[in-house]
C-alpha cells in the first residue's frame, strides 16, 4: 500500500517577481500568452503582477483574471488600503481572486526603509489584513524579510493577520539568506507557537542569492509549508526565485524523500520554459536544470553509449516527463563511435564497422578543432570519407575500400533474391562543400593520429 501523499499548492510568480528581474518585463499580451501556458501547466495560483505598480501591470492583472478561470489569480498589494484596492479592482471578476499583503518585518526594513517601529508595523499588517478581507475571501499575507526578523515579533505579527482573516502566511527569504536546516526551524517555531495556524496554509518563498532557494523551499516543505512560491526557469529579483521545475521534479523524482504532489503537468514544463525565454530574449542557462539545453544532452563516450544502451545510465527522468522531445547526444572529442555510428543512422546511413572506424577517426580530429560536430559538419564528412572517385575539387583522398563498405538503409531492405537490380547506393548528401567554419576537414590517414590506447577505449564504448 502506498502512503498518501500531501498535496503542495504551486504558486507561480513568474508575472509578478519573475517579471522584477532585469530584462524580464513584459506587456499585456506576452503576460496573458504566458499565463495560458502557466494555465495548461497546471499550476494552482498564478500571482498575475502588482497592479498599483503602473497602469500596464493592473490591465494586465485584470484581463488575466477575466481570461484565465481554472487557477487562483492572485495580485500584490503594500499594506496600505490604496495598494488593496487597486489590487481589488483587477482582481474582482476572478474566478477565484486573490490578496496577497506585504509589509516587511526585519528591524532592517522597519528602521530603514519604512521608519516605523515595531508596534506601528504590527498594526499596519492587522489593518491592511482586516481591509483585504473585507473585499476578498482569500488573502495572504507576507512578512517581508522573514528570515531576518527577530522570531519573536514574527509571531506576535502572523498572530494578528491570523486574527484578522488571513488564509495563507507566506515566509519570504526576501533576500536570499537563509539555510535549509534554518529554515525548517523557523517553519517549525511558526507551527509551534502561531494561533491559529492549523487553519491557514503556510507557504515557502525563497529567493537564490546563495543558490539555496529550491534546497530551502523544500526544507520548508519537510517542516509543514504546504504552498510553495516559484517561478518558471527560476527568474527573479537578483539571483531569481526557487525554480519551479526543480520543486516539481524534485518531487517527482525522489517521492522517497518528498512524498508529496503537484497539479503540475510535467510534459508542458519545457513549453513554459521555452515561452518565457522567446517573451522576454532571455535564454535559459545552458546547464539549467531540467530546463537547459544541456539538462538531457550527453557528450563524454562513456555515457552516450550508457544512455543508448539504457537511458537511465545516465538520465534520473526521461526528457518527454518534462515535455523535451528527446535527449540530445551531442558529438564532440568526448563522443565514441556508438554515438557517432547512431547519429549517422538518424541522417539516413549505415556503416559497417570498417567504414564506420574510417568515418569515426577523421571525426575525432574535426571535433578536436572544433567544439561541437553539427550535423552538417557530419554530412560533409561522409560525403568527403566515400567520395566518388574523380570529383573536381576532393578535399580528401577518397577511400576506394570504404564506399563499397556503406550500407545505406534503402538498399539494406533489398531482398538478396530480387530479380529487379539492386537499389544504388543512397547519393551523398549535397551538403556545401566547404566547411561552415571554415575549418579544413581532417585528412584521411594522418600519422598523428594513430589508434591510441585512450581512442581503443573510446571505440569500445
Ligand atoms: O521576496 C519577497 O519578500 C517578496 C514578497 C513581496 C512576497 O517577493
Ligand atoms: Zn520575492
């Protein structure tokens, strides 16, 4: 029997905090586009923005309440009856709006940035609370810098907006500073000593200024947050927010360690990824996790051929999970002729050992000059390896032996006994005859490239 999971409320701030990192602003149709796909994700919450903030963020926030039904669409307000109202505004013909208040706590903020005390912060949280509530079923509340405030006020503070109607206690690590093992404590002590916490949803809301965010939400997680904030690709202030990806994957992944569950759909995962880095032209981190284009690429020999031969060598989840269409087996130095023998039969050609070992030395010496062989690159290599004999501009001295050796993958189907003629070899591809790169193809036979014993390895692989 399986135990039952608890189910974690995915909050997407990709619009609101994703949107406050530089270069990741967004107009109204890319914000509706995304929170479409954030939609077909499956995500539970979806903050659409922070409509007091300018007259584009609250009509944004407005058609996507109108557009988008299934989800809660949550908008940010100051604790300031302005911010809640603006925010109340856009929200109202939701489905199924959302408040979200925040007033930071820390000593910090109070007396730098807000100059107001302790008793005037308390109050403030209570009656921008108490005001939300009135308009709005559902508000959240977020003390902003939680893990710097003094633990004790923290408490005194989620002991009010409790009191005054909030449902969900959201715990920022506004600045990227906690640890996990900290943070599980601090999510202890709430549990432990807030009135009335049984009833609200606590929620994780960390930012990656350490690269702890995710590592720090899911502690949180461990210690009873029920709701976790994230965002798509893991944008947001600084250093971005937890990566939503990585939460949901992480939970999917090791249900060992994380027995809980999403809403998420897996598959649609790489779409939103990919959505947001086309909006906004910033590309995702090549060795993102789960998103980057190197999360399910493999170069080095050894594992090419682990994950040809078994996937999960190599690969702790398929790429189709999250909706990328197929690893990528990347050719470069590292790469070994089971790699190369594969990709050549996605082109459409099949060598035997021999001509393939022809094919696979003058690779090793293109991949030494350049980082990555393309495709192309490929093409004109076979072409070059089993040139007819006679063209006018031979970059290489054609191999008489090799062509005869290449199986192309039509004729290969050819009964022995037909009496029709046997099918001509499939043409070498008319790719250009020059390289892209201007890189001069590696000669066929060349005295520094002897079979070492690293290459004997590399073949075997
Ligand atoms: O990081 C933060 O503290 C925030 C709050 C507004 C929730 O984004
Ligand atoms: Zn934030």
């Amino acid at each position: 029997m399986t135990a039952e999971r608890a189910r974690i409320t995915i909050f997407d701030t990709t619009l609101r905090d994703g949107e406050q990192s530089p270069g990741c602003s967004m107009n109204q149709e890319e914000k509706l586009r995304l929170a479409h796909q954030l939609d077909r994700l499956g995500v539970d919450v979806i903050e659409a923005g922070f409509p007091i903030a300018s007259d584009g963020d609250f009509e944004s926030v407005k058609a996507i309440a109108a557009a988008i039904r299934r989800p809660i669409i949550a908008g940010l307000a100051r604790a300031c009856r302005p911010d809640i109202e603006r925010a109340w505004e856009a929200l109202r013909h939701a489905a199924r709006p959302r408040i979200h208040v925040f007033l930071a706590t820390s000593d910090i903020h109070l007396q730098y940035k807000l100059r107001i005390t302790r008793d005037q912060c308390l109050a403030q949280a209570r009656d921008a609370v108490r005001f939300a509530k009135s308009l709005c079923e559902d508000v959240e509340f977020s003390p902003e810098d939680a893990t710097r405030t003094d633990p004790d006020f923290l408490c005194s503070v989620l002991d009010a907006v409790v009191e005054a109607g909030a449902t969900t206690l959201n715990i920022p690590d506004t600045v990227g500073y906690t640890i996990p093992s900290e943070y599980a404590d601090l999510i202890t002590t709430i549990r432990q000593r807030v009135k009335g916490i049984e009833n609200v949803t606590i929620s994780a809301h960390c930012h990656n200024d350490l690269g702890m965010a995710v590592a720090n939400a899911l502690a949180g997680v461990g210690a009873g947050v029920r709701q976790v904030e994230c965002t798509i690709n893991g944008i947001g202030e600084r250093a971005g927010n937890a990566s939503l990806e990585e939460i949901v994957m992480a939970m999917r992944v090791r249900p060992d360690r994380y027995a809980y569950e999403t809403g998420v759909i897996g598959a649609q995962i790489f779409a939103a990824s990919q959505m947001l880095s086309e909006i906004t032209g910033v590309p995702v981190q090549p060795n993102k996790a789960i998103t980057g284009r190197n999360a399910f690429a493999h170069e080095a020999g050894i594992h090419q051929d682990g994950v040809l031969k078994n996937p999960l060598t190599y690969e702790i989840m398929t790429p189709q999970s999250v909706g990328v269409p197929d690893s990528k087996l990347v050719l470069g130095k590292h790469s070994g002729r089971h790699a190369l023998g594969i990709r050549c039969e996605q082109l459409g050609y099949t060598f035997d050992r021999r001509a393939l070992d022809d094919i696979y030395r003058r690779f090793v010496r293109l991949a030494d000059k350049i980082k990555h062989v393309e495709d192309h690159h490929l093409l004109e290599l076979i072409r070059d390896t089993h040139k007819p004999s006679g063209s006018a501009t031979p970059l290489i001295e054609p191999i008489a032996t090799a062509q005869a050796a290449v199986v192309s993958a039509p004729a290969a189907n050819v009964p022995a006994a037909s009496a029709e003629p046997p099918e001509p070899p499939r043409p070498f591809p008319t790719a250009p005859q020059t390289n892209a790169f201007g890189v001069p193809l590696p000669a066929h036979s060349d005295p520094h490239h002897e079979q070492t014993q690293q290459e004997d390895y590399l073949w075997g692989v």
